[in-house]
C-alpha cells in the first residue's frame, strides 16, 4: 500500500551546484537541518548525532550523488529501522528548487506529520537565508 506522503519545496536564489555542495555536505547539516544537526559529529567516516530524548545514537547518510543534486540521506535509529528522505536541488534558471520529500510513517499520526512537515519546511527556509546572506 502507498503512503501519505507531501513534497515540500523552497526556491533558493544561487546556482544547484552551491545548493548541493554545501547542503550536501555532512558537516554544514548543523547550521540548517535542526532535525539531524544538532550534536551531529563525524567518528571513524560515519556521521552520527545523540536521539534528542537520549535512547541512542543516530547515523546520517549522504546516499547521493550529492554533484547531481540528489541529497537523498539516510538516517539509521537505534532500533534498526532507517529512514529514506528524498531530497533535490533542481534548476530554476540560474537559481535552485529544493524539494524534501516527506513520508508519513507506519504509526506516525496525522499531527506528528504535520510537525515533521513544518520542520522541513523551516529547515530549507534557514537553508535559503544562509544561501542568500
């Protein structure tokens, strides 16, 4: 069966290669992905952060080609389970759309969603602000 789930897009005011190579770009995710990036640490070639509630450790992979614009990452929980997040830098002209696919989980309800959408929705609005300072 398919899920819900909701696009989520910005446009940002530089060129798809600047887009990419510093949202693609493991060590930047601190100062715009408040979701991943706090804490976020890189420890024998993995990228990993602390669970905001302290039940483990998170590792977050880049699983590209971050070059062409496809910022796809994955995050790997404690538990096992890891989450896909598709996310593309297009061309607009000489600009770029950001787009992050939001999928709405097995047991994640309709206002969890809801969250986990407007936090990607403030994490690129900070990304188009750094990008265009």
């Amino acid at each position: 069966m398919t899920g819900e789930a909701r696009h989520i897009g910005i446009t940002i005011d530089r060129s798809p290669a600047g887009v990419a190579a510093f949202a693609g770009d493991p060590a930047n995710l601190g100062r715009w992905a408040a979701g991943l990036g706090d804490g976020l640490r890189h420890e024998d070639g993995r990228w990993l952060t602390d669970m905001p509630d302290g039940t483990g450790t998170v590792e977050v992979r880049f699983v590209g080609p971050v070059e062409a614009g496809v910022l796809d990452h994955e995050v790997h929980l404690p538990d096992g389970t890891v989450v896909v997040n598709p996310l593309r830098v297009l061309p607009n002209d000489a600009g770029s759309e950001v787009v992050f696919t939001v999928f709405r989980r097995d047991g994640v309800d309709h206002d969890a969603f809801e969250a986990d959408a407007a936090a990607v929705a403030a994490d690129l609005a900070t990304l188009k602000r750094l990008l265009e300072a």
